[in-house]
C-alpha cells in the first residue's frame, strides 16, 4: 500500500484540520500539520484528537453512497483481522487493523470499503466507546447496523458513520508495507505557528 501524506484530523471539541503531515508517528504526543490552503503549520497534540484520517483527497466524493458493515469481507487481510469502532459521540467505523491493543493510546485501522477516500484510520483510543475484534467485531456491527435501522424505521436520523467516500485518487509520495506505524520523516524550514485549528467546515471523510 502507498502512503499519503493529506490528513483530515478530527478533534474531541468538533473542529477540523485539513492538510498536509510529514511527521506523524503513532509513538509520538505531538506532530504537525500544514494546513490546506493557507500553508499555516499547526502543532496538533494527538491526545486532543477523536481521529486522524489519511486520504486520498482533501474533499472526497459527497455523492457516494456508504458501504456499510464488513460487506461480507474476509475475516483477516493483509491489513490485519476486523476490528468495529463505535466512538463516543456515536459514530461507527469497520475495518482491520494490526496494532489494536486495549493498552496502547491509539491503533491504526483499514476501512473495510476498498473504494474508501480513506486509505487509513489512526483512532485515539480515548475517543472510543467500544471496540471489539475478531468474531466480536461482526457481532458489534450487526447490533449497530440493527439498532439504526430500527431507529430509521421508528422516523429517526440514521447515526452519523465515518465509512468513508473515495473520489479519483491523487499521486502518493511513497511505499508502505502492510503494518502502518512507519513513521514519516518531519519536515524542514516550515514556521510553526499555531497549536490548533481554526474552526473549519466537516470534511466529506
């Protein structure tokens, strides 16, 4: 798989960074984003994060529709075995994943729709609610998907997912084997000056 450098980061207070990282690494409490447009460089603290998505593109395709679930994938890929997401503020998210562990601060998760504007996840372990793996990971989903639906038919609004839209994708910088902890060197000569973002428009991610 290719890496990409684009990431929407989504923090815990609801604001959104858009742009562009160079040093992220999973082990590290801080790394930087240059944001979309402006070039402004912005210290993020991944402890203020929900999540942080690699994408394809910056703005993704509002005009797909989610695939929701596993789709009926296998139980393990190269990617790792499933893993279900269900965040605190109710949104949902299936994929697989190599690095979940109860005790780390945040694992990185594949989307389980291989035509996903995201090609990875890193979730903040904090910012979840359950996560379960293995065969429990599509007995979560299942009840989730159930329990939508129920509210859907009852005249409610489907829960909020981040199962998430591709659109044509852009050229990606380098290679990346199957395990994605790598870290990305840090950037040269870019002024720092903000530590966060400013209040931005939720990407189609």
């Amino acid at each position: 798989m290719e890496l990409n450098n684009l990431v929407v980061a989504r923090y815990l207070d609801g604001r959104v960074l858009k742009g562009t990282t160079r040093d992220f690494a999973a082990l590290r409490p801080s790394f930087h984003i240059e944001a979309e447009g402006s070039g402004e460089v912005f210290d993020v603290r991944a402890k203020q994060l929900k999540a942080l998505f690699f994408v394809r593109t910056l703005g993704g395709d509002p005009e797909r529709a989610d695939l929701r679930g596993f789709v009926d994938g296998p139980a393990e890929t190269q990617q790792g075995r499933k893993l279900a997401v269900r965040f605190r503020d109710g949104e949902f998210l299936c994929g697989y994943t190599l690095s979940w562990s109860p005790d780390r601060d945040g694992f990185f998760v594949f989307p389980s729709d291989a035509g996903s504007n995201n090609m990875r996840i890193y979730v903040v372990h904090a910012s979840t609610a359950e996560v379960k793996a293995g065969p429990a990971a599509e007995v979560l989903a299942n009840r989730v998907l159930a329990e939508e639906k129920a509210r859907v038919q009852a005249g409610g609004a489907p829960s909020s997912t981040i199962l998430p839209r591709p659109s044509v994708a852009m050229p990606r910088p380098s290679a990346i084997g199957p395990r994605p902890s790598l870290s990305i060197p840090r950037p040269s000569g870019l002024p720092l000056r903000r530590s966060g973002p400013p209040n931005a428009e939720d990407p189609a991610a």
